[in-house]
C-alpha cells in the first residue's frame, strides 16, 4: 500500500499556527480543521508514532525523520508522508 505524501519547503515548519492549519491549509490531507480536531481529542492523530493531544502542536524541524520526512497518522488506516525540501 502506498502512503499518500506531499512535498512542502522546509522553511513552513514551524512557521504555521499549528498542526490543525498544517493539515488543512497547506497539505490538504484533511477535509477541514474540525476533522483535525476531532482526531486530536479522540486520541487518534499521531506524528512519528507520537500522540498529538494539542491541536496547536507546531511541526518543527525536530519532527524530521532523517531530516526530511513526517509520518502522520489518523487512526489505524489513514497514514500521509510529508517530505521536507
């Protein structure tokens, strides 16, 4: 099964509100913010396996997996690849 990604400049990280606006606005991987939400306090939205319970959780460079990839996951099925250049 092949991950969905999408490439984004490296200078976004950190510079967005938060994961919500990420997600939405700029990547497209969900439909809208309150679907971000609603992952977040469900428990079920993870960056690197790590759970996300802020939904202004800022993305960072530190998320980097060898300083170029980030694994999002929504649940057990929904996972998107970001890929920083």
């Amino acid at each position: 099964m092949e991950i969905p990604s999408r490439v984004i400049s490296i200078s976004i990280l950190g510079e967005t509100p938060g994961i919500t606006e990420l997600l939405t606005d700029h990547l497209g991987f969900f439909g809208s913010r309150s679907e971000v939400r609603r992952a977040i306090n469900g428990k079920a939205l993870s960056i690197n396996k790590r759970k996300i319970e802020d939904p202004e959780h800022k993305i960072d460079r530190h998320d980097l997996i060898a300083e170029k990839f980030i694994l999002i996951e929504s649940g057990k099925k929904k996972k998107f690849m970001i890929i920083a250049e």
